[in-house]
C-alpha cells in the first residue's frame, strides 16, 4: 500500500509533467474512467444475479413416461395350437 509520502511524491511528478493547466482534465478524465468502470461492474453483477433468479428449479427425480405396459406379458409357448377340435 502507498503511504503519504510515496502520494505526495507521485502528484508533484504528475505537477512536474503535465502541468497546472491539464490537471483538472486528467483528474476529470481519470473520474469519468472509474464512474463507467463501477457501471460496467454493477450491470454486470445485476445480470448474473437475474439470471440466477430466472432458472427453473432443477429436475426432479421422476421417470420418464413409458409407452410400454406396466403387466408383465404372458409367456409365448413354442408349441403350435391346434383349431380343430378333432383329433385324426
């Protein structure tokens, strides 16, 4: 972290560099740059917490409808059956 000393220092350079008569603009410039950056954050952090909001509750644990029958099917037997009643 800076200290007051390292601050102070930092700002008469900036003095020293740019002059008294661009100060007003790079600190309106630099004001500017940090109020989009905290909008840009906000909206961002708004977005993902209405997504968060917006999603369907997850899935429950229920089966998918069968289309087959819920009775266990009769067993087939191999032997052919026989329509006459009589026997030859």
């Amino acid at each position: 972290m800076l200290g007051g000393w390292e601050i102070v220092l930092i700002l008469a350079v900036v003095l020293i560099l740019f002059g008294a008569k661009k100060l007003p603009e790079l600190a309106k410039g630099l004001g500017t740059g940090i109020k989009e950056f905290k909008k840009a954050t906000r909206e961002v952090t708004d977005e993902i917490s209405s997504a968060m909001d917006d999603t369907s509750p997850p899935p429950s644990n229920r089966l998918p409808a069968s289309t087959t029958s819920t009775q266990p099917e009769a067993p087939q037997s191999n032997t052919p059956s026989s329509t006459s009643g009589t026997k030859a």
